[in-house]
C-alpha cells in the first residue's frame, strides 16, 4: 500500500481562496505519484477542526532541586505536578539534566534523515504486523482516513544485554552511514529514561504513596521513540499533524522546536502550549491513569500544522514491561475503597490498540468494555 498518493483534486473547494491552485501539496515528501491515499484521506470533520484561541497556563516544573535531593523543592515540585495531572495530564519541565547539545544534535540527525529522498528512507520503511519500527509517511500503511500530515521514523528502546537497541536498529534498517545518528538516539533514549524514572518517583510522591512504588514498577520498561516531521501545508485549516488523541502509553516526553502546534484540551477547550527550548513536555498517558486508579486524567492533545514553516517534535512513549499487570498502590486502593479498572498488562491494551482501535479520547473506556465482554475471543487471536 506504500506507493503513492494519487493527487487528485479533492481540496479544489476549499482552495479557491488560494492563489496557489495548483498542486499545492505536491511539495510535500509523502505525496508522490504512485502512493494509493488522495489528498481526501487527509480531511477531518469540521467539527473536530476547531481551534484553540488561548494558552495553556501549565506549570513549568523545576526538576533541579528535587535531582539534587532538596526536600523543599521535591515537595514543590510533587504539588506542582499534582495539579497538573489532576486537571488535564500535562506539565513541562526544566532543570531535567538533558544536556540541551543531546537534544540539538538528536534534531540535526532528524533533519539529515528527513530530507533523505523517499527510496532512502523507505528503507526503513514500518511493515506492520510483523514491523513496527521505521519510517512511515502519514501512517498511510495502517489506516485510510483522517491520516496525520506527517511523516514519522519510530523505534524501540529498552535496557538489553545483547547491546544498544537503538544504535542496532539504525545500523541495520538504514545502513553504516546512519551509525552515528544511533548512536545520538541510544543515548538521548537513555537520557528520557532517567527523566521518566524521576517524574515516576515525583508521581509517586504527589499521589502520596510509597515514593519508589512506580519508579520500581517501571524500572525495565519499555519505550516507543518517535521523530515527527511536519510539513508545511497549504490548508492547515482542513488537516491535522496528529489528531486528538491521548497516548495509550504510561507517560510521554517530548521536545518540540520553537514553531508551535501542540494543543492540549484542559477546562473543556482546547489551548495552545508554547514551546520552550530548555523544557520537556511531560504528558500522562491513559496507563498511568490506570496505575493512578483513574484519580489522574490522561492528557487529551493534538498537533497542528501550519502554511510557512515544517515543525518537528520528538516523542518518547513510556510504558511498563509488556508482561505487568497494570495495578495501582494497594495503598491508593485501600483510600480510595475501591479499583476503577480491572487488571490487565500493557501487552493486552497496546494489542487491542493495534487492531482495534487507534488512539484517539476514548481509547481506554472502549478497552475496558471489550476486555471485561465474556464473548470476546480470546487475545491470541489479536497478536
Ligand atoms: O508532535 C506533537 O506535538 C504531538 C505528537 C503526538 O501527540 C504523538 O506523536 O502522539
């Protein structure tokens, strides 16, 4: 299904007011003759296109004191981010210890790679089932309608003893020539796993239950790392970089350049965040709602693209070892006096996000229906 997306004419409406009436997406790197998408399979429903006309008053977390043992500002911190996640998930922070030439450099590789010509970087192409991992322009290999305007590269990362899984899959998908660039993600990887480890802990401290409790519970996670290249678009009104969605995964940390577009949904409206070189994004996935026993919100968010300017993020999903059971505190049970989910790992909710649902608000409720149904057939049947 990879080829190529017939131009045709779907947004000949919407671009009347256009001067550029031509081929205005024909710049675009995954829109090239032969792919099997129209331009159609871009369009949202005017319905879910609504902007967002104010900025997100998130806290901006200071990680330095409490990396450093301060018991002061561990608690500022621990309250800071309880707010934060009680509200609507998402928080950024600074002080994270991730040494900002990692992060520049991780872009410069990012860049080198996206601007390589389509039959190089469909060498690495993601050929699901049986691959998750690589390159994909729009996701147009897995889904047919509402496509994300993007282009992506994806990879693994967790702790192994048969060697650096990033710098392996560089190595072997893309060629000696991209060793140095795996290198730069092994170690920006390694870098977000020790920043997730300390929210886990700052977690843990703000949901008031034993302080290692998640750090433990996460220590030999996994993780799925995404580079996003946004291309300009000529109707960024009709599209979006990444619909709205919450991220099926534990916790989420992203860098983003300095262009802007990611929307958060918080006090039922949806609200810009404004990028900060210095910062992470820390956003709460629908897993750790469940690990929190439903008391925090799992962040509902979106990418938008522009007209002038290409925008890049990169993103670091973390999520528990396939195999655990997603249980919170027995503490926090206890409190609470009852359990707001039934237990289940992440390998049966990542599956049934992989064929049943993709990510979009209400992934977690429809997974939870589908589990607890007795007609369901068994999970091996999925994988
Ligand atoms: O790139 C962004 O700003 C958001 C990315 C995102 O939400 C995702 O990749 O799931």
């Amino acid at each position: 299904m990879d080829s190529t997306l017939v131009i045709s004419s779907p947004l000949e409406g919407a671009r009347e007011n256009h001067k550029d009436n031509g081929d205005a997406f024909s710049h675009v790197p995954f829109l090239k003759k032969k792919e099997t998408s129209t331009l159609t399979n871009f369009i949202w429903p005017k319905e879910a296109l609504v902007k967002a006309h104010e900025e997100l008053r998130e806290p901006l977390v200071d990680l330095d004191g409490f990396l450093k043992g301060d018991v002061v500002a561990t608690q500022q911190a621990a309250t800071d981010i309880k707010e934060a996640c009680l509200n609507h998930g998402f928080f950024q922070v600074r002080g994270h210890g991730v040494d900002l030439r990692l992060i520049q450099s991780a872009y410069d590789h990012m860049d080198s790679f996206f601007k390589l010509p389509a039959s190089t970087k469909l060498r690495a192409k993601i050929r699901p089932p049986e691959n998750m991992w690589g390159y994909s322009g729009a996701h147009a290999n897995r889904f047919s309608s509402k496509l994300p305007w993007k282009e992506t590269l994806t990879f693994g990362f967790h702790e192994s003893s048969s060697g650096p899984v990033v710098a392996d899959f560089f190595k072997s998908s893309l060629g000696m020539d991209f060793e140095q660039a795996g290198a730069v993600y092994q170690k920006y990887c390694e870098a977000m796993k020790e920043v997730a480890l300390a929210i886990m802990e700052l977690l843990a401290i703000s949901l008031g239950v034993d302080r290692l409790h998640y750090r433990r519970f996460f220590q030999d996670g996994y993780a799925i790392m995404r580079c996003n290249y946004y291309p300009p678009c000529e109707e960024p009104g009709l599209v979006f970089g990444t619909g709205p969605h919450s991220d099926p995964t534990s916790i989420t940390i992203l860098h983003q350049d300095q262009v802007g577009g990611l929307d958060v949904f918080s006090g039922n409206k949806w609200k810009t965040v404004r990028p900060r070189h210095d910062a992470l994004v820390i956003n709460l996935g629908d897993t750790f709602k469940v690990l929190s026993n439903g008391a925090y919100k799992s962040c509902l968010h979106r990418a938008m693209v522009n007209k002038e300017t290409g925008r890049k993020t990169m993103t670091f999903f973390f999520s528990p070892r396939e195999d655990k059971v997603l249980t919170p505190p027995e503490d926090l049970v206890r409190r609470d006096g009852t359990r707001t989910y039934p237990d289940f790992t992440w390998s049966d909710f990542r599956g049934f996000t992989q064929t049943h649902q993709r990510a979009d608000s209400d992934t977690l409720p429809n997974f939870v229906k589908w589990f607890q149904d007795p007609s369901r057939p068994p999970a091996d049947l999925y994988d």
